[in-house]
C-alpha cells in the first residue's frame, strides 16, 4: 500500500521535475532571461536614470521631489535638470554652456533672492563638485542633488569656496 501512493507521485514528479527544470533557468536568467533580458539590456546601453531632486529655501521646499531622469551617454548635470525640469514643466533659467553654464533660477527662486550669499547649488552621490554643472557628466545610478543655499553652500556643508556651484 505504501508502495502504490509512492509510485504515482514518482510519475508526478518526473513530468513535475521536467517542468521545474524549464522553471529555474528562466528564473535563473540565463537561458530564457538572457533573450528576454536583451531587449531591456539594449535600452539602459542608449539610456538609463539618476535621480534627481531639487529643493528650493524653506518656505518653497520640494520644487521636484526625487525622481528617475533618463540619462545618455555624455549627458551633463545641466542636461539632467534641463530634461527633468522641461518634463515637470518648471522654471528653469540658465546661462552659457559646459564649463561656462550657470544655473541663476529654479521654479521662479533666483540667486540672491534670500540675500547675497544665496544660489543654487549641486551634489553628486553627496559630494559638491567644484565644476559646473554644465561640465560635470552623470552615470546611471547617480544621485543629484539640487539645493538652495543661503549662505554659500555653509548651510549645506558645501566647502564655502564653491561659490556659484550651479
């Protein structure tokens, strides 16, 4: 009697074992996730995201709350908050380009609205570069940051020499 509930459940777990067979793989990623994971695999080679935040003096707070921008290759902190900005639909007024760009107002808040040592400036993964934005790239996964300073980025603990980060 034993015997006879152990040999269906033999024939259930060969054809149960073929199909567990064809589970793993596809979960595993390798076999099917491979073919399955080209198509997505090709669209993070032309774009992939940062995240990117913008946070204006008190009183205004979030202007974009954190969110994922598309990114490509060789896009520039600016090229992110041009492109994040645009899709929001919030004000953003900048001059030059490259190493020469400078970012003088987000959402209608401006340099030297909150005093002389106010302005915008930029993290990246944490860090205030002392570039501008303009000539600083992104890689996916990174982190920006775009916050108001009232006083020369001490407030944020930015070196105080950075003056005009954006």
């Amino acid at each position: 009697p034993a015997a006879s509930p152990a040999a269906p459940p033999a024939a259930g777990a060969s054809p149960s074992a073929a199909p567990a067979r064809t589970a793993p793989p596809p979960s595993g990623a390798k076999p099917g996730g491979g073919s399955a994971a080209a198509s997505p695999a090709a669209k993070p080679s032309r774009a992939d995201t940062v995240s990117l935040s913008v946070t204006g003096p008190a009183e205004t707070g979030a202007i974009l709350s954190k969110q994922a921008i598309a990114v490509e290759k060789g896009d520039t902190v600016l090229d992110v908050l041009k492109r994040a900005t645009r899709a929001a639909k919030v004000q953003m007024e900048y001059s030059g380009e490259g190493a020469g760009a400078y970012v003088s107002g987000i959402g209608n808040v401006y340099q030297f609205d909150e005093g002389p040592g106010s302005g915008w400036l930029y993290s990246v993964g944490g860090e205030f570069p002392s570039k501008s934005a303009g000539a600083v790239k992104v890689e996916p996964g990174d982190v920006i940051e775009w916050r108001y300073t009232l006083d020369y980025g001490d407030d944020l603990g930015a070196p105080s020499a950075q003056q005009g980060g954006g």
